[in-house]
C-alpha cells in the first residue's frame, strides 16, 4: 500500500464586495481567524457557525498560518 500524497483546495471564495469568505457561506474568513486568534478552536468556531463544515475550518486555519505575515495578525 501506498500513500498518495494531494492537496485539497482551500474553500475560500471572493464575493462581489472583495471579501474572502468561506465557500457556500456567509462567514468571512477575517470571522474564522479572528475566533482562532482569541483562542477558540476548530470545534468552539463550529459551535459559533454551524453553517461551516469541520474540515473547512481547519483549511481556512490552515491556509491563514501558512500565509500570513510574521508580523501582521488580524
């Protein structure tokens, strides 16, 4: 047996007015990192917006730390 390795897309989407938003939700991405940064984890911010499913939340965290600036936080 063999791994295979793939990357799944991050479900993050642009609407009209330019803001990242979770893909097929109204939950802005600047909502899902603000939760993180104030501590709550993966599960308490699907507590908070049920409308996200677990698994994109942790991809939006993801893609959050894998692309921000040392230096900025939101």
């Amino acid at each position: 047996m063999s791994l295979k390795i793939s990357s799944n897309p991050v479900p993050l989407t642009t609407d009209e007015d330019g803001i990242v938003r979770v893909a097929g939700t109204r939950v802005s991405l600047d909502t899902v990192v603000y939760a993180f940064n104030q501590g709550a984890s993966a599960e308490e911010i699907l507590q908070q917006y049920p409308s996200l499913a677990l698994r994109d939340i942790y991809a939006t965290i993801t893609y959050y730390l894998q692309h921000r600036s040392p230096l900025t936080t939101i």
